[in-house]
C-alpha cells in the first residue's frame, strides 16, 4: 500500500479511504467522545447539568454494580479458558493429525454454524434444553428422568453458550498458528524422551503463545461484551454486566449513568487483557498481527 | 567386534508403494556408517524406522542386541538429528540441549555441567544464553548435534544434516563431523544423497535404490569396484559405454562397441561371449595423447566438444561413436595439454584394468 502511495499520487488512496475514515469518525470516534462528555454530566438539585464524576462514583458505592462486574469478568475469564481447553485439541487435531483432504472440510463444519446469526443459534440451544425441550423429552422418554427439568436460566447453560459462540474465535488463530508448527519439533522432542504431556507443555503451547493470545483476547472481549446470550440462556439469575449497561440506557433512561458504565467496562476490560498480556510475556502488536 | 546397531530383511510397504525392500546391515560400535542414495530411494523411511517413528511392514531392528518392536522412539537408545534439525526455537541453546537430559529428570546443576561440557565439545562455548534465531547454520548444526550426543545414544542417526549449508560450510563441517565422530566414539548412522560427503566421513557405505541396498562396502571399494552398474553411476563421475562380449578367456575379455571398437577388458567377472554389457571408465582413468609403445591400452579416436573449466576438476567433453552420450575426461592443470582446444580431434587411452564391466541382464 504504501509503495503504491509513493508510486503514484496519494489522491487515489485518499478518495478510497475517505468512506471507511467518515464511517470510524462518525459511528465510532464521535459517538464514543459524546458519551465519554455524558458520563461526567450529572443533574444537580435544580434540574441542570453539571460536571461530576458521580457516575463513576456510583458504580463502587452501589455494591450491585461491582458485584455483577466483578461476576462478568470472572465468567468471561472462564469462559475464554474453558473455549481454550476445547480449541487447542481441535486445531491440533485438524492441521496434525486429519488426513489433509479432510482439513479444508473440518474447518468448514467448525464455520457452519457461523453462517446464521448468533440469535438463531441460541434459540437453537433453548429448543435443546429447555423443561419442555428435545433433551429433555428423549430423557423422559427413555425413563432416565421421572420429569423434566429446566437446564437453561442458569449459570452452566449461559456458560455453555458463551463457549458455543466464541469458539471459533479462538480455533481460527490456533489453527494458523499450529499449521507454522513443524512437525519434526514434536518428532525431535519424542526422540529426546518427552512424553505426550511434556511436548504438549513444552512444545505445542509455547508455540502457540501468539495465537493463544490473540485468540483469548477476541473471546474474553466477545465474552465481557456479549449482551444476548447471557440474557437468554442465563435468564435472571445470571447478572451480566451489559444488562446493566442495557437497564440504565433503556430501563432507567439514564444515559449518564450507562454512559458512565460502558467506559468502565472498556477500560477494565482492557486493563485485564493488559494483565494477561503481561502474564504470558506476550507484546499486543505481535498477537493482533 | 560389538555389534550396535542390526538390521534385519526389514521391509516397510505404503499401501501398494514398497519404500524399504528386504534390507539387512549391521553397523560396529564407533563406526561410522553411511547410507548413500538419490532423493525417494527409501533412505529417509528406513532411518525413521530405526529411530522408531515408523514400523517395519516385515524384518526387526536390534540395537545392542535388543529388538526394537514396538518400543517407542522416546525409549530408544537412539537420537536423530532432523534435516532441517528441529531445534526448538521458543528455547535458547542451553535448554534445547538440556531438554533431552531435564526429561531424564537429571539435576539441574548436573544439566549445566554435561550442557557447558558438549558445548565446548563442539566449539561453542559460553553459547548457553543464545537463541537459536541468532545463531548462524553452522552454529545451529552444532547445536543440534550437541543436543543429541549429551544424551550419550548407542547410536547417533543424521537425516542429511548439511543439506541446508552452503558449499564451503559443508566442506568444513563434513570434516568437523568426522573428527566428532571419531572424538566420542558414538556409532553414526548418517544418510545423504552427496556421494562426497559419504565418501568423506564413513567407515562403510551402503548404496541405496529404489528400497534396496546395492553394496554395502568401504568408500574406496565402492568407488573403485562398484557391485553394481547403478553404483558405478550414482558414486562418482562415470563413463558408459555399451557393447557385446565377444571374446572371454583366464580373466580377459573383449567388449565390441555399436561402432565396431574392439575394447580389451581384464576382470575377476565371469562374462559369457554373447551378452550385451556396459564398460565404465572412470574420467580419471583415461590417458591424453597416450605414448604407442603402452601395452594393453584401449585407443580410442575422439573429437573435443568442449572444455569445462572448474580449476583442479577441469574436464573435457568429447564425442566419440563408440559411445551414444559424450565421455568426460580430466583434464589435468599442468600445462601439458594447454594446446587442446574445442573441435580437436585427439587419442585418448585406457589401462584394460582401469574399467568396469558388468553383463547387462
């Protein structure tokens, strides 16, 4: 791109780019300064809008709201190891060990569901799961189960569901960055008298530090953000911090106040991936490459 | 002599393909020995079933008189050293070299110690905090190789281990390899497709093709009584030049070419008058403007096509009719045959003894 840019006149470049560069300022730079200025605006006793920092100050004084953050954060980290643990042997399994007529098509099966939208699928699972759903009607049928029980509207359901719509996400990086394993590393460490474990740990997991990385990022950061699946398949039960955010635009019409929220959640958010990154001595612009 | 290393009429097919064919070998302890064969002649195949990554189809592998079957390669009293080395590059020098030691659940000072030692054993010292990406391929090569020795195998397997270095670091390592060889003792079993560099370091060669082993012999052997015409090509430059027997007595026959040539041949081999064959003359083996009164020389009238200068392996190219391909000749750099030049028509000449000849089947 650049050379191109020398090469030739820089107008073209600019007239193309000027689309995507009026679309990030308008829908995302602009809207982000105006709620970053609602969230330090408060109505003081005589109806006008001041400058406060109250609405941060909200957020710890309420238990509630740190309550459930600390919650979301601790489900999205659970969630992004349990997609971790599930990923690494898929992607090992399809660029290793499948036969290599079969990887494009055991990319394509993980891809599939992806073609509907994330609603359709968690729709699919409720039909699944729910008191009056198939699982349930087969358990009742085969005498496993006396009645049905409800599987959804709890933490273990939502959870599920969060691993079932981010799991791609992490299986893609995963799969690029093991198909760069050489396959005579995991000959040459079985040959120095490592077993299965030890190249696992030593080998594979330390060559997939990028991907890991970046992979658990995304999904962390789907997970954190993720509004509809722990609404529907956690129900009530299952605080989610979006919902709070979704309550107090919607529910409250407290702008300022869920203003206020979405920049905390950006900047905890960010705070536990730069946590992370740190833990695993892993630099961001090598994992986002 | 110990035996270490036994190969018996091992066989290994790929579904229809047979990529190992029946072969059997033996290397003594502290040899070292070669397996020399074109790319796909199944060298690679047998090596990997050696190290145990692969299962013999038929046949058994014994190191030190213990059968390999089913024990597998983290087991074996063997290490290979990869084609393109396999050196973790997420680890430094000091714990690609150690890994083999630390999966022996050996102590850590005693890694550093036996670390530090094969470093300097193969002139690195103080490499131990090095990455493996800053290292040079000379350098990796020997890491790669000290990795494996600290292990102290019986036997010590090389899939063509300089193939990535260039001409002159080659050079240089193939004699590094053999003094390392010779130094520790260990048994190596190395394979390679360049013929130099298997003449150069082994105690024997085996010449491999198409799944078979052609001869198992000493370097000088092969290279000066080749078992087989397929050997006679593969080690070493050779000149063919076909034709029927036509006269044989007391270790003496006579080849006659398509062009008429009458060429005497003195060979232990019996050939029957009657059965098509092929003489290989070595390029070196061939005399220039040889002197009339040398007895028992075949003569041999030839046109020069060309001169292929390559300082000290400077040779000719010449045509003649009793050949369909062109013959290569040496051609010395002693000034003595600076007057040949392209299109000269010359005599050339060869002892009786000097070549080899084989019945074609």
């Amino acid at each position: 791109m650049s050379t191109l840019g020398k090469a030739t006149s820089k107008l073209p470049l600019f007239i193309f780019l000027t689309p995507i560069l009026l679309w990030l300022f308008l829908l995302i730079v602009l809207p982000h300064i105006d709620l970053l200025r609602m969230s330090f605006r408060i109505e003081n006793d005589y109806g006008d809008m001041v400058w406060s920092v109250s609405n941060y100050l909200e957020f710890f004084r309420e238990p509630i709201y740190w309550l459930t953050f600390t919650r979301t954060a601790l489900y999205a980290i659970i969630v992004t190891f349990l997609t971790l643990c599930i990923s690494l042997p898929v992607a090992f399994y399809i660029t290793k060990v499948a036969p290599p007529k079969f990887r494009g098509f055991l990319s394509l099966l993980l891809l599939m569901p992806f073609w509907v939208s994330e609603l359709v699928r968690i729709y699919g699972w409720m039909i699944l799961l729910r008191e009056s759903g198939v699982i349930n009607h087969f358990l009742v049928e085969w005498g496993i189960l006396q009645q049905p029980v409800e599987m959804l509207y709890n933490d273990v359901a939502m959870t599920m569901g969060l691993v079932y719509t981010s799991m791609l996400f992490m299986v893609v990086p995963l799969l690029s960055v093991m198909d760069s394993l050489d396959d005579s590393l995991i000959e040459a460490a079985f040959d120095l008298g490592s077993n299965m474990f030890t190249i696992v740990w030593k080998i594979i997991i330390p060559h997939a530090m990028p991907g890991i990385a970046s992979g658990s990022i995304v999904v962390f950061m789907l997970s954190l953000g993720n509004y509809l699946t722990p609404n529907l398949m956690g129900g009530k039960n299952a605080l989610w911090f979006t919902e709070q955010i979704y309550n107090q635009f919607i529910a409250s019409f407290n702008w300022n106040q869920g203003s206020a929220f979405g920049f905390l959640l950006l900047v905890l958010s960010s705070l536990i991936i730069f946590i992370g990154l740190r833990l695993t001595n892993q630099k961001l612009s090598k994992v986002v490459q | 002599m110990e035996v270490d290393l036994s190969v018996k009429s091992v066989s290994k097919r790929f579904k229809s393909f047979v990529a190992v064919d029946d072969v059997s070998f033996e290397v003594e302890k502290g040899k070292f020995f070669s397996i020399l064969g074109p790319s796909g002649c199944g060298k690679t195949t047998l090596l990997r079933m050696i190290a145990g990554f692969e299962e013999p189809s038929k046949g058994a592998i014994y190191i030190r008189a213990q059968n390999m079957a089913n024990i597998s390669p983290n087991r074996r009293p063997v290490n290979l050293i990869f084609q393109h080395l396999a050196l973790f590059p997420m680890m430094n020098v000091a714990d690609n070299i150690g890994f083999g030691l630390a999966r022996r659940n050996e102590s850590k000072t005693e890694i550093r110690k036996k670390v530090s030692d094969i470093l300097e054993r193969v002139n690195l010292p103080g490499f131990e905090a090095k990455k493996i990406h800053h290292l040079s391929g000379g350098q990796k090569q020997r890491v790669a190789i000290a990795r494996s020795l600290v292990l102290d195998p019986t036997v010590l397997l090389l899939d063509e281990p300089l193939g990535a270095l260039d001409l002159k670091l080659r050079e240089q390592m193939k004699i590094e390899l053999k003094k390392l060889q010779m130094e520790v003792g260990t048994t190596f079993v190395y394979i390679t497709h360049d013929q130099s560099e298997a003449l150069v370091m082994s105690d024997h060669v085996a010449v491999m093709n198409e799944g078979r082993f052609e001869q198992i012999d000493s370097p000088q052997n092969l290279y000066t009584k080749p078992a087989s015409p397929f050997v006679a090509r593969f080690v070493g430059d050779n000149n063919r030049l076909p034709g029927k027997i036509v006269g044989c007595n007391d270790g003496t026959a006579e080849l006659q070419t398509a062009s008429g040539e009458k060429l005497l041949i003195r060979t232990d081999r019996q050939l029957t008058p009657g059965v098509q064959a092929e003489l290989y003359i070595r390029p070196e083996s061939v005399i220039l403007e040889p002197a009339q009164e040398l007895p028992e020389l075949n003569r041999l009238n030839v046109l020069v096509s060309s001169i292929l200068f390559d300082g000290a392996n400077t040779q000719l190219l010449v045509e003649s009719p009793a050949s369909d391909d062109e013959l290569l000749i040496s051609l010395p750099q002693n000034r003595q045959y600076e007057h040949i030049s392209v299109k000269d028509r010359i005599e050339i000449g060869w002892d009786a003894r000097a070549g080899n000849c084989f019945p074609l089947p």
